[in-house]
C-alpha cells in the first residue's frame, strides 16, 4: 500500500436489534444508495478495532452498547471505478470482513456525518436486504437469522 491511499481490506457492520430491525444509512454522493456501516482499515488496527471505529465515526454508537460479533467471513469484490482513485494504482479489488452489531433497543439517535451519508432509517431485515445497493450486504443481513447470539 502506498502512503495517502486506502487499504482494500474493510469491513461492512450489520447493526441490528434483537427483533432484527437493521439500521440503513444512505450515501450523500448517492442517494438512494443504502448501505449498513462499511469502512476501511487504518494502519495496522485490527479488524475488530476498525469495527468498532467506523460504527463510533458513522453512527455515534458505541460497539460497547451491543454484542459485536466478527462473522469470521469474508467477501471479495471489485471496487467501483469512481472509487479506484483512493487505492494504490493497479488495485482493483477489496477484502470485506463481516459483523454485526446487536443492540437490545434502537438508539434515540443516530449521528452521521454530512459529506458521508445524508439519512438513516430502521427497517425490518428483509426490507432493509432489499433496499441495500450492495450484494454483500443485502446477502449478510440475510444470514442475520442464522448467526448465533448469546444472551437475551
């Protein structure tokens, strides 16, 4: 990786509640465009510290209110042409890395930011798999009902 360029390794947080409600937040560059969190890694953080940034930096939810769970899965896809420029040149692909966030109850609040996403909204799973631009992520709020999670 060059210096001032993105790494392809990223990950996409379903953030969902218990009755599997899954907030969606909306691209600014995009609208129309729906997406769960998705971000990339900094550095050498771990991916788990990544996680827990890109939530905190996209939605003003602290992970630690919630079960964050690391799917141990990864999807790897070509990134879209108006975004190559913010990769070291000849870099085509992305790495994702998935998780979710369980929240016992939806936050009174979500907080964006502006220049990155322009609203949010909480829907039921299947509508918010629907409405997502993203393959990955419309198929990992998809698996939502198969992923184990411990206490209530």
């Amino acid at each position: 990786m060059t210096a001032g360029h993105k790494q392809p390794v990223s990950v996409l947080v379903v953030i969902h509640t218990a009755a599997l409600d899954v907030l969606l937040l909306e691209r600014s560059a995009h609208p129309g465009f729906w997406q769960s969190v998705t971000g990339s890694r900094e550095g050498s953080e771990s991916l788990i510290n990544t996680a827990r940034r890109e939530v905190l930096e996209e939605t003003g939810i602290d992970t630690a209110s919630g079960q964050l769970v690391d799917w141990k899965l990864t999807n790897t896809f070509e990134i879209f042409d108006e975004w190559r420029h913010r990769y070291a040149p000849g870099v085509t692909h992305n790495t994702e890395h998935v998780f979710s966030l369980r929240l016992a109850n939806r936050p009174e609040a979500v907080t964006t930011t502006p220049d990155e996403h322009r609203d949010w909204q909480w829907l039921p799973w299947t509508e918010a798999a629907e409405r997502c631009f993203s393959w990955t992520n419309r198929d990992a709020i998809l698996m939502l009902k198969k992923i184990p999670f411990s206490g209530t």
